[in-house]
C-alpha cells in the first residue's frame, strides 16, 4: 500500500465523529449508526479487505518518522473530541431523549472518545514533545481517566506480560473479572507510582505536584463549567450534562480496558534465575494486521511492536508474523471478549498452539 493512500486512510477515524452527528440529526434508530459501523462494517472490511503485513522499509524510517502529518492528524483529534464533548452537552441538555436514545447517543459518544480518543491520548503519551503530552492528557480528561497516563507508562510497560501487571489479563480470566481488576489495581498502581516518584524528591504525597490530585480534579472540573454554562443557558439545572459525562466515560474506559484485554491476554514473560524478568520482544503481544481497524486505531494493532519499541510513532510500527495473530481486528474480538465462553473457545486453544510453536 502506497504512502498516499494511508495517508488518507488515518483520517478514517473521523467517520466516527461524522456518524455520530448524522445519526442525531437523522433521529430514531440512526443513532445507532456508528454502531453499526464500528461493529459490523468494520469487522465485515476487515474480513474481505487483505490483511497489511507490510512495514516501512528500513531506509524511510527517519523520513516517515518526522514527517509532520502524522502528527498533524492525532493534533487535529484533540479538538475534534472536545468540540463532539461540547456538542454533545448541547445535546443531552436540549434533547428530549428517552432511554434508549439516550444510552444510544452517550454510547455513541463513548465510541468517538474512548475507541478513537483514548487511542489517539495512548500515542500521544509516548511521546517527549510538551505539547503531546499535554494533549494526550486533556483526551483522557474528556473520559475521566487521566491515571492512565501514569500507569501505562510506568506501571504497565514495566510489568506487562507478568502477573505484577493489573492490565495483563490472566489465562482463563473472563473480560468481566478482568474489568474489575484491572480499573481497580491499575488506579491504586498510579497512586503508589506518584507516590514513590514524589518520595524521591522529599515531597509528600500530599503535595499539589501529586500528578494524581489534579488527575481528580480535572474532569470534575471540566464537567463543571460545561454544567453551569449550560444551565445558564437552558435557565434550568442540566444535571443530563455531568450524567452523560460520566456516562461516556466509563463506557469509554470500558473499551480501553475491553482493547487491554485482548492484547495480553495469556501472555507471559520468563522469571530469570536473576529474579528480573526477561526483555518485553513482539512474542508477548497478540497482534493484529486487519487493514481498515489499524487505520481507525492508528495501527495500535500492530500493539507487538509498540510495546517491544515504545518510543516508534504509531505509523512505522511492524508487523511480525512471529507474534501472536489475533483472528480479526479490534472491533471484533472487543464483541466475542463481552461473551466469555466463545472468547475461551476462540482463544484457549490458539494460544495454546501458539506456545507449542515456541517449545518446537
């Protein structure tokens, strides 16, 4: 596939943004619209388009690294989010919703924020530009979820693989246990990892450079101002504004955690007899190389490579036929993960297969 061509392909995510305010306007059962294209036009593409398992050659790398573009789309994504988040607070204030327009419309929005957004704050994250980090921390605002960005950096690029990492999901763990354990560990691991940071400067947990004090504040914060505006607006208390906030975000964070699932799942790293565990390398990341799910989630499928080399900006990750292959993309595997019999039925036997190839 030409340059030019994926190129265009990474604006893709913008369809879900576009789907999600024509299904509003259109009204009724259009607002599943965008449902139906992460969950059945997608995997459907997936299944007919080729597989890409090609990889930047070895001597464009630094160009296509730096070129500005990339970066350009994942910028734009910040003020896309925000203006559906601003948009969609409009909405749930004037709109006379019953409950199932409206838990179509605040999952709807979880899509835009959690499936796209989160994906774009993860990439940005990784990254030593001020302004990315920034960004990436403002996307996980809008979802209530700044704590990743302390521990998926420090906390789960350490320990994946293992069983120290709340975000590792176990052999047999259906979605449901792993839901609860990881939000619960992954929260209390960003706390200990803040803590022990501000330790080594002599400051007190306490202190206003805690990372995650302001994490809390924040999105309260956000959704605050965007709850008196709008009731000054509609001359009314618009307590649908902070309920559709937290919402979408724990719908959004729901997706992360459903992607976390089934990237690791079952994955594990050797114990040296040196008590430290041996190097993170593609073999300990299920993969996926579906065409059109990598172009919406800017190639996070590619996720062996990204967690081997973290530091490589989402369009020169590689493929590796060597790594685990998931069976389809995202969009997919997110579903058969909601029903844990066929996740284990689909799954249990090829990482089983999987490992035999590695003893042979």
């Amino acid at each position: 596939m030409t340059s030019g061509l994926k190129k265009i392909g990474f604006f893709s995510a913008l369809i879900l943004p576009a789907l999600l305010v024509l299904g509003y306007y259109l009204g009724g059962s259009n607002l599943w619209l965008i449902h139906g294209f992460v969950f059945v036009f997608v995997p459907l593409m997936d299944f007919l388009v080729r597989r890409d398992t090609s990889n930047v050659t070895r001597d464009s790398i630094t160009k296509v690294s730096k070129e500005y573009f990339y970066k350009f789309v994942t910028f734009l994504w910040v003020y896309v989010q925000l203006s559906v988040l601003v948009w969609g607070f409009y909405v749930v204030s004037s709109a006379d919703f019953g409950l199932w327009e409206w838990l179509a419309f605040t999952s709807g929005t979880a899509l835009v924020t959690g499936g796209i957004g989160i994906t774009v704050a993860h990439e940005l994250g990784h990254k030593s530009e001020k302004i990315q980090l920034v960004y990436a921390q403002i996307l996980l605002m809008t979802v209530s979820y700044m704590h990743f960005f302390i521990e998926h950096n420090r906390g789960h690029h350490v320990w994946v693989a293992t069983q120290e990492d709340p975000a590792t999901s176990r052999f047999g763990e259906n979605f449901y246990a792993f839901w609860i354990r990881s939000v619960k560990d992954g929260y209390a691991s960003a706390w200990e990892l803040e803590k022990n940071r501000l330790a080594k400067n002599g400051l007190s947990p306490w202190s206003l450079k805690n990372q995650m004090v302001w994490y809390q504040l924040l999105p309260f914060a956000f959704v605050g101002i965007a709850f008196l505006a709008f009731s000054f607006f509609q001359n009314r208390w618009v307590w649908e504004v902070p309920a559709f906030f937290f919402g979408q975000s724990i719908l959004a964070f729901t997706l992360l955690e459903a992607v976390n699932y089934l990237e690791h799942y079952g994955m594990e790293r050797k114990k040296l007899a040196t008590g430290f565990y041996e190097k993170v390398t593609p073999l300990h990341s299920w993969n996926a190389s579906q065409t059109v799910s990598n172009f919406l989630l800017f190639q996070l499928q590619r996720h062996s490579d990204h967690h081997a080399f973290a530091f490589k900006p989402y369009q020169i990750l590689n493929h590796y036929d060597e790594s685990p292959q998931l069976p389809a993309g995202y969009s997919a595997m997110i579903l058969v993960a909601f029903f844990p019999p066929l996740w284990f039925a689909m799954m249990n036997p090829r990482l089983e297969k999987w490992k035999q190839m590695q003893l042979s």
